[in-house]
C-alpha cells in the first residue's frame, strides 16, 4: 500500500488535480502511454521512452491500487453529501406537489 508522498508523486507525474475520478485516471494514462510508448518513437534512444513509460506504468499502478482499496460509504447521508442536488431536486419536488 503506498503512502501519501507515493500517491501525490504519481498523481503530479500523470498532471492529474488534487480529485479525479478513476475514469480521468485512465483517460491521462492512457493519453501519455500512447504518446511516449517506445513504439512510436523509433528515432533516437527508446530507452528514454522506456524509462517514462515506466514511470507512468508507476503511477498508474499507485493510483489504481490506492482506488480500488478505497471505501465507499453507500449510507442515504453519505450518498446526498456526494450528489448534493439530487437531495435539492427531491425536497424541491416533496414540497412543490405537497403545496398544490
């Protein structure tokens, strides 16, 4: 399990900000991936392309790992805390049929 100088080193490597979900994670991985893979650079040294490749393979790793471990709380409180308008639209409705 990493630490938190681990996960903020491998989010900064992938330009991510400090919240994004798994699906930006991959997006940006995969965006640098295709961009420095060995591969597609033939001309000069592919050991430099081996070595980033490398380290986004890191910290795709790290920040995977870290969200798969993570705990999702699925209690009603915890649900609206996240979803915030979803609570307004509901009480808003409650209250708009219960005026009529």
């Amino acid at each position: 399990m990493a630490n938190f100088n681990e996960i903020d080193e491998a989010r900064k490597l992938l330009g991510l900000g400090e919240a994004a979900t798994l699906k930006e994670i991959r997006s940006v991985y995969r965006r640098m991936a295709s961009r420095y893979h060995p591969d597609k650079h033939t001309t000069g040294s592919s050991s430099q392309y081996e070595e980033i490749m490398k380290k986004l393979n890191w910290a795709y790793k790290v920040l995977t790992e870290y969200c798969r471990d993570y705990k999702y709380a699925f209690r009603e409180e915890d649900v609206a805390r996240t979803y915030p308008f979803e609570e307004y639209e509901r009480n808003w409705r409650k209250n708009w049929f219960n005026s009529i």
